[in-house]
C-alpha cells in the first residue's frame, strides 16, 4: 500500500469517483476513477489493490532533512541540493507509477454495472452463470469474477431472501461439533473445524464492518460439569490457534449477574464465557453481490431460470430465465452453470435431467427477536441437547432456534416453547410473555440426506451442471473456492487468476476503521447511534450515502436509527426493487420489529415510487405485498403481537433494568 502522502497526491488531478475510498483518517477522502475498463488483470495486480499492507512503508523525511541542513563545505552542499534533486526525481516517478497502476491495474468498477446489463450481453457467452444469490451463489460469483471469468448471477428473489438472512447471525466452529467430534473420535471433524476458524477469521479482514465478537456465557449450575466444560473450551480455543478471537474465561456467580442480569440465579456457580462472530447476514450476502458486480459480473435479482438447454457440440449451454418484475424472457448463454439454489437445488437438478435424484433434506429452525433488555451486553447459550440461545443483536434480543416442521411461516407452538424455554433461563421476577415478541421468522438449512448433513457436497453432471449444497456461512467463501477449482479442472476453464478472495475486501469495508462513526458525527453532525448504525452497515460507502443524499438525514422511525437516505441508496446502488428488499433486506427493521416496520412503510413507498417512477396501483400494490410479507413471514399478527416499540413491563422488570441500564430511562 503506497503512503498516505502519495495517496493524496494521485488522487488529487483525477476526476471524481462515484464511490470514493475514503482515507480511515475521514478528514480526506482519496478520490480515484478507476475508469470503465473491464481487463482482465494477473494475481499480483489484484494483490496490489486487495488488502492494505499491515505496516506503512517508513518516509524518508529524516534523511531529507538531513540533506537540507546547512552545510560548511561547498562541495558538500552541492552533492546534498543533487541529492534532494535525485529524490524529488524519484519521488515523482513514484507518483506516475501510482497513477498508471491506480488507472490500469486494478480489477474493480468505477460504478456497479445495472441489471439491465445483463439483457443487453444475452449475445455474449459466460464462462460461469452462478444460479442462486444466497451466499454460496453470490461466494460462486465474486470468486469467478475476481477470477477474471466472464461471470452472471441470476437470483429468483432478492439476494440472501432464502436462509442466508435468516440464519442464527453467528460465525463459529460450533461447541456442539466439537463436543460429538470428541465422542465420535471423528478426527476428519476436528481437522474441519480448525478449516472453519481459519475461514472465520477471514471475516474480519474482508468484512470487519458487518462482524463483531460477541461474548457467550455458558451457566454452570453444578460443580462437576465445570472442569468438564472449562476443558471443553480450552480445547476449542486450541483448536482456534491464532485465530481465535479471545481467550475462554471462568466468570463467578457475582460477576456473572453483573454481565446478565437478566439470568436466573437459583443454583449459580458461575459461568465459561467463550467468544464468536456476530454478523450483520443480510447485509453480508449483499455485499458479496456488490463486490461480485465491480469485480465485472453481471449479478440480477427477480430473475427467474426457466429451462436449462442440453450443451451444444461447443459445450455451451442455453438458460432461459425470466424477469419476474418486467415479465420479459432473457436468454443467456454460458460454458458452466452453478447451482447454488440452497434448499431448492434439487429443483435445478430435475430442470437438467428427469431422472436427477432429490439429495436436499432442508431442516426448518424458528427464531423470535426480544425487547434489548434481556440480553444487552452478551449470549447466553448451553451444550445440552434442545437448549436456546440468546443474545444482543440490532439493538434487540435474538432468541433461537426451535426445530419446526418445513415452511416460511412461524408457528405458534414453535414460538411458544422458544418462550418457555428461553424463560427457564432468566428471573423468575422478569416478565416474559408474547406479548414480549416483536418479530419472528423461520429460515429452512440447506442440509443434503445421509449423514454429514451439514457437510458441503459438490456435484457434477454429463450436462455440464455443478451443484454445490449444504454449508454454512462460516465455510462459504472455501465452498466457493472449491467449486471454482473443481468448474475450471472439469470444464477447462482459463481464469486469468488464482482465488484472491481470502484477502479481498468486499463492498465498504476498504480503509474501514473503528472510529469511523466518530468522523460521521463530525462531518455531518449525526446522533451518535446513527452514525454507528451507517457505519456498522455501510462502511466506508456511508460517506457516499450521506454525501449524495445531503438532505435526506431524517430518521424513518423516532425509535431506530435509520434515515431517508438509506431507501435513497438502497434503490440507486444497492437493486433494491421492492419495499420489502429495503425494509427486510437492507434496513433489516422487519426482522427486528414488525410494527416499526409498519410504521416506515409509507414512506419508505413514497421514497421507492419517487426513484422508480411507480404509478399510485404500484405504490398500493408494493404496500399491499409488504404487508402479507410481515404477516406471512415475520409473524405480525399471529405471533408478533406487540403494536408499539414500547412493551409493558411490570415495576420489577424497570428495577432490574435500571440497576444496571440506567440509561434506558
């Protein structure tokens, strides 16, 4: 990474870039156009632009004062101005060599190609058309492209609708396979989860932005389970090496109600507290559709894969899709087809070949989402068989899962032994009933049948067909990579590249620091729990948002900290074509509060019919859909009963609250 002097420098005479990289500084923004080439670039270009360097290369000021200072010989100043002379020289071929690679190497977008695009390239062949934008697909896709295969993406919903956005929000090794992989001396197991922490620890280099550690304490309430447990940890921090986040601790029954106060504690000893990633999912899977899109693919949602044509004599095959919003057919020609439908692969399959056998065995898990006060500073979960987590997420409680039969709609019984489970673990002074629950949603897993469910399973077909089920979010970036390495040994593919995406940054996350709210705050003056939320969903691309929607900074809803200008963006840069895309999907206030989401949703129309140019049936029919949506999906009405932000809690609950929040009062 060249100094931040000659950063500056080089960006200074260059036109403007519609998505600026911002310096972590905040006070300068590096402007660089990348311009609208698409060439296809060699790994040590992309390794130059990828991730910073962690180390600034030292400056040579002190020798450069030395050379200037005074000097009694003649002689010997004249050699010191050459010297200055031969430096200044240097210093500016650096400066040109800057510009040239900042202007020619590297492989990303001025701006995210549109999804119109994707119909006027339909006379083009593709190396790779990806089918599915969960986050196996849209992994596919970003690795293909970063590649420098000519690569497309068709999702027949919204990127990460399926259960890429409806997951646990957690990126681990799981407690529980290490606890099996123990009993089962299953060493193959073991060896996969120390792949998994490597994996996990990949997140906070590409995308620091959407993931944070978050604290997972584990009530002991016998003496004998703690050495069994503690060593249990210890283990799983073994196995984590250098890539664990923090060391696993034992915490006393006093410090332990100290961090949840909300937890029972009748028969108390104490607590392990162990550590994960928490990650924003949604957001997540979208910005690897972005990142995909600058890497030069052409990614569309609301795009529907109808038939898929047997190979031609030249190996290409032909995929008629259909757009579901315009109701227009595309046709797209492609050397490799991938399919990454999740728990709808099989689908896919039966379009390639009658006699395909089913192999998805989707698993369906329920989750509810609490008021914050119930799990404001860290998890709570156990290792026993049936037992739920909770822990803090968006400002609010997540709790989950509950095993359900198939289907997108919670149920009332799931919802009921989620709060009866989740009520044995807290006071018995605390309230807790459903009235209590604010949204609900239950996401089907993509498992496959035999054992191993959870297992990634890679299939190829005589048609030219790769299905890639199972996995999960911690191991998709390595499903991804695999399946590209498997597509090009197969198919003879020509990448111009290796896999790089284990150190490139995906979209907003490029000079991304924890202080970035801060300089929000300062430049645009924003409340502080705004400027964390953009920070913490937007990155650095927060200061394009706020910057080109400069009058757009009132909030959507008193309660959350969301604006105007994110429905702005969202439609302008992020293809968001619906008001549940923007409510569900780039806001995610559906999955947190169903009635807030209800409360936005005029405006957020009024804003989408603005950009879209939707007539008044339109905008009465997005409200409509976005109504069945929270109804169907998020369970408002059925078993989201609050109306209002604010729940009812009795004088205990507001005792035990204040005791240790204060501030919520």
């Amino acid at each position: 990474m060249l100094p931040a002097s000659v950063r500056r420098a080089v960006a200074c005479p260059l036109p403007p870039n519609p998505h600026p990289h911002f310096h972590p500084s905040g006070a300068v923004a590096v402007l660089v156009h990348f311009g609208n080439s698409t060439r296809k670039t060699k790994v040590k270009d992309i390794e130059s632009q990828a991730m910073p360097e962690p180390h600034r290369p030292p400056r040579p000021r002190k020798r450069l004062r030395q050379c200037l200072r005074p000097q009694v010989s003649a002689d010997a100043s004249a050699s010191a101005s050459a010297g200055v002379r031969v430096r200044h020289l240097a210093t500016l071929l650096i400066i040109n060599a800057a510009v040239t690679m900042l202007m020619t190497a590297t492989p990303t977008l001025a701006e995210i190609p549109s999804k119109e695009q994707l119909k006027a390239l339909s006379d083009n062949i593709f190396d790779v058309l990806v089918i599915g934008g969960g986050a196996t697909g849209c992994g596919c896709a970003l690795d293909a492209a970063s590649r420098g295969l000519k690569t497309a993406l068709l999702e027949v919903s919204d990127f990460g609708s399926g259960s890429s956005s409806k997951s646990s929000k957690l990126l681990h090794g799981g407690l529980r396979s290490l606890q099996s992989a123990l009993r089962a001396r299953d060493t193959k197991q073991l060896l996969r989860m120390y792949d998994d922490f490597q994996e996990r620890a990949l997140f906070l280099k590409t995308a620091p932005h959407l993931v944070k550690p978050v604290a997972m304490v584990m009530p002991i309430e016998e003496y004998g389970d703690l050495p069994r447990h503690w060593l249990l940890l210890k283990l799983y921090d073994l196995l984590a090496g250098g890539s664990k986040l923090k060391a696993s601790h034992f915490l006393s029954a006093k410090q332990t109600h100290f961090a949840c106060p909300m937890l029972r504690m009748d028969n108390l000893k104490g607590s392990l507290v162990s550590y994960e990633l928490q990650m924003d999912d949604a957001r997540l899977c979208l910005a690897l559709a972005l990142t995909a899109a600058r890497q030069g693919a052409s990614v569309a949602n609301y795009v529907q894969v109808q038939q898929l044509s047997p190979p031609d004599l030249t190996g290409i095959r032909l995929v008629i899709a259909k757009d579901l919003l315009s109701q227009q057919q595309l046709a797209v020609r492609a050397t490799c087809v991938i399919n990454a439908a999740g728990a709808f692969a099989d689908y896919v399959r039966l379009m390639d070949s009658k006699q395909s056998v089913a192999i998805a065995r989707p698993t369906a898990g329920t989750h509810i989402v609490l008021p914050g006060y119930f799990a404001r500073n860290c998890a709570v979960h156990g290792l026993r068989p049936g037992e739920v987590f909770a822990m803090p997420w968006q400002g609010h409680t997540l709790v989950g899962s509950s095993d359900g039969a198939l289907g997108l709609e919670p149920m009332q019984t799931e919802v009921d032994e989620l709060l009866d489970k989740f009520r044995q673990k807290i006071r018995q002074d605390v309230l807790l009933s459903k009235k209590h629950v604010l949204s609900a949603w239950k996401g089907l897993w993509p498992s496959v049948a035999g054992p191993g469910s959870r297992r990634p399973l890679l299939l190829g077909s005589e048609r030219r067909l790769l299905t890639i089920a199972s996995g999960d979010w911690t191991n998709y970036r390595a499903m991804a990579e695999d399946t590209l390495d498997g597509a090009i040994k197969m198919l003879r593919l020509h990448p111009q590249s290796e896999c790089c995406t284990h150190r490139l940054p995906l979209e907003g996350a490029r000079h991304w620091t924890k202080e970035l709210p801060l300089e929000l705050m300062r430049s645009f003056d924003l409340p502080a729990n705004v400027a964390h939320h953009l920070s913490e969903s937007y990155g650095t691309n927060a200061f394009t948002l706020l910057s080109a929607f400069d009058g757009c900074h009132g909030r959507l809803h008193d309660q959350l900290p969301h604006i105007e200008a994110e429905v702005h963006y969202a439609v302008l840069f992020e293809y968001a074509l619906t008001a549940v895309d923007v409510l569900a999907r780039r806001m995610r206030v559906a999955f947190v509060d169903v009635a807030a989401a209800m409360q936005m949703l005029p405006r957020v129309v009024q804003i989408m019919g603005w950009r879209l140019n939707w007539t008044t049936a339109v905008q009465e029919d997005q409200m409509l859909r976005t109504v069945r949506f929270l109804q169907a999906e998020m369970g408002m009405g059925t078993v989201a009963l609050s109306d209002s932000m604010t729940i009812a809690q009795s004088e205990m609950d507001k005792r035990i609250v204040t005791k240790k929040y204060p501030e919520i009062y």
